[in-house]
C-alpha cells in the first residue's frame, strides 16, 4: 500500500508571522517566516525534495490553494531541505 502523501500548509498566525506545517508518516514540524513568500519558497522547496508532497495555502480554516509536487524519483537525487 502506498504511502500517504505528506502535507505542508502555509498559514498566517494570528500574531502575523507565516507558518509552514509539515505533516507526513515520517515527519513533523513547523517553521515560521516573517513574510509570505519567504514560507512558500520554503514549502514548494520541501515539497520537491520529497517523492510526493501537497502544498496548501490556508486562509483561515478555508483552503485557498493547493498544489501537488513530485519530487525526484531516486534518492541519490534528492536534496536535503533545512
């Protein structure tokens, strides 16, 4: 059975920091970002360093964008994301 995709959801805070959550089998974290853009960069980045990811923007509790990220196929070739 195939593994479920791991989740990373880019939210605002109520404090106005960005966060990005990482959910998957294997993995839990979270990272905060003053700007926006800087927490999407970070994601889309995690997200390719995987085999299969989702990259969500939420707005509240709405979804307001999601994107799913194939990664490389062999482990050679993936990049380690801090």
């Amino acid at each position: 059975m195939a593994e479920p995709t791991p989740v990373l959801s880019i939210t605002r805070t109520p404090d106005g920091v960005w966060s990005v959550n990482e959910r998957g089998p294997e993995r839990i974290a979270i990272a905060y970002f003053p700007k926006k853009w800087d927490a999407l960069k970070h994601a889309v980045k995690a997200a390719k360093a995987k085999p299969r990811a989702r990259v969500v923007v939420l707005e509240g509790s709405d979804v307001r964008l999601s994107r799913d990220y194939t990664g490389p196929s062999s482990p050679g070739e993936r990049v380690e994301v801090p």
